[in-house]
C-alpha cells in the first residue's frame, strides 16, 4: 500500500470554449503528499486550485494525466475515492432548506454513521463551531459567515482519510478562525489528510506541513516553508516604528521600488528585494527621517515569496 494519501501524475484540466482559445486550467500538475500532512495549494485568482480539486474530488474529469486518491484512481474508481474524502468548496452552500443540525445528520448518514453516533457528534460539533445556538435554524436564515461555519463543521462530523477545504476560513472572526485552526492540526495529528487553499497566506504560514504555489494552472513552486524562501533570497522585511511618521516617508519608500509597503499609524512595513550588504545602509537612511522608536529587520515571508513568484502573471 503506497504511503501517500494523494497522487496527481502529469494533470491537465483543459476547457474547450466556442470560437476561442481553449484555457488550460491546471496544465501538467504532479505532485504527492504523504499521509497525516496538511498540504496548502496557494496561488493568484484563476491559478487552477479550485478546477484541480474538483479534479480530485470527481466533479470534473481530468483532460489527462492521473490523480489517486489512497491508491483508487478518480476516473477508473469514483465511487471508492468518495468515500475516502469530505469537502468544503468556496462557492458551494450547505443544504439550505433543512436546519443546521439536519445538515450535520444528513452528512454524517451519508457517510455511514449510525443515528446514535450522529447526533452525539452533531452537539459536539455544533458547539466547537458556536452555531449550537441555530441548530434549529434553517440555514438560508443564516448570515454568509454561519453558512460557511456549518459547512466546515460537516468535516469533523465524519472520519474520511482525506479533507479538501477551499478557503474554509471565509467569513470567520479571527477567534473562531484560530480555534479552527487548531482543530485542523489536530485532525492532522490523527492521522487524517489536509489539503486547503487560501488567499490568507499567514493561514499556510502557519498550518501548511508542505505548500505547492500555482500560476496559470502550473506549478511554480513547491516546498515546506524554509525551502521556499531559498526561492526569494534576497528578500527582506522591515518594520519601523516612528514617534511621528515623517511627512515624506512614503514617498522615500515609493522610489525604492519595494514589492510591497503598508503604512499603520505610526509604523511602516516594507518587503525589498535587495542585496544583504544595502538593508543596514537603507534602514539607516529611512529611520534618520525622524525618530525611530522600533526597527525590526526579518528574511521573506510566504507573502514575499507568493508575490515573487507569481508577479510576472
């Protein structure tokens, strides 16, 4: 038995369109991860993600080249690939028509659970998630926000080797996002797969074991997080922190041409692609505009490596 939970062997997802060029969506992807990881697919709008999920997950047949699912192929063996995973898409709803604990139940019966186990999983689930208090509620009453909470909890209703998750933090406050996030590793640490995507890239940061960065439906990088910042060497943030912000520190930042900058009160954040032997000259000359209460200098973030490596789309 192969020790990998997902399999993709040279994918292509091609979509044919009247009277125009056909659009390569996910062109000749390949990669493997191992079981129990947390894998994170990251890349720009239109990057081919959420077409290879669905490639994967058998809601879209591949053009060519292979993917498996624990060893089952997703065109020769569908209906065994479903049922080694569960999956949340960005655009998909939960059953509107029927309460949030029948949604749960529903799910969980789909899967195979037993009434008993169901609805023991369903209290548990519904008051890790804080929709307890609408279990009666029928979903299409529910804010965007609590729709997607309900369709996340589906996940740890039910026991499937494999999770996709598409954006599953979409519409979440900042503390449920981060108790979800502990959820996620622990589901990890079980044994359990996890591949999501996400725009919120300090997510992946955070959560991802190993990352694949899509462009244009290829793969430009792939690595854990310490790999893929030997792609950006030469990157590097720097934060500064004034008493007053200088009227024309903005301006001076600007003609350094940074890859990106972010003004926040009194503190200033810039990522520069430069030589190590120029950050001390230039941190030096920035905070010589006023007074510096707070430098702090620090290699790439995955934001840094994200944009350096999809720019040129």
């Amino acid at each position: 038995m192969s020790n990998f939970a997902l399999e993709v062997d040279n994918l292509t997802k091609v979509y044919e369109r009247h009277g125009q060029s056909p659009v390569r969506a996910v062109d000749g992807i390949s990669f493997s991860v191992p079981r129990g990881e947390i894998f994170g697919l990251l890349g720009p709008n239109g990057a081919g993600k959420t077409t290879l999920l669905k490639v994967l997950a058998t809601l879209l047949r591949p053009s060519s080249g292979a993917a498996r699912i624990k060893g089952f192929d997703v065109v020769a063996r569908p209906l065994e690939v479903r049922r080694q995973i569960s999956m949340v898409l960005q655009e998909t709803a939960a059953e509107l028509f029927l309460s949030v604990r029948d949604n749960l139940l529903t799910f969980a019966r789909f899967h195979g659970l037993d009434s008993k186990t169901a609805r023991r999983r369903a209290d548990t689930v519904m008051e890790k998630f804080q929709v307890a208090s609408y279990a009666e509620q029928k979903v299409q009453d529910l804010s965007g926000g609590s729709r997607r909470r309900v369709q996340v909890s589906k996940m740890f209703m039910v026991d499937t080797p494999l999770i996709f998750l598409d954006e599953f933090s979409t519409g979440m406050d900042p503390i449920l996002k981060r108790a979800v996030m502990g959820y996620l590793r622990e589901e990890s640490a079980k044994g359990r797969t996890i591949v999501l995507t996400t725009q919120i890239l300090n997510e992946a940061e955070e959560l991802c074991d190993d990352i694949l960065i899509m462009n244009r439906g290829r793969q430009v990088a792939r690595g854990d997080l310490n790999a893929l910042k030997l792609l950006s060497a030469d990157v590097y943030e720097i934060s500064l922190t004034f008493d007053k912000l200088p009227e024309t520190i903005e301006e001076d930042v600007a003609a350094l041409k940074p890859l990106r900058f972010h003004v926040d009160g009194n503190t200033i954040e810039i990522s520069l692609k430069v030589e190590e032997a120029q950050v001390l000259d230039i941190v030096s000359a920035l905070a010589k505009r006023g007074r510096a209460l707070r430098v702090e200098v620090s290699g790439a973030s995955l934001e840094d490596i994200f944009v350096e490596l999809t720019k040129e789309a």
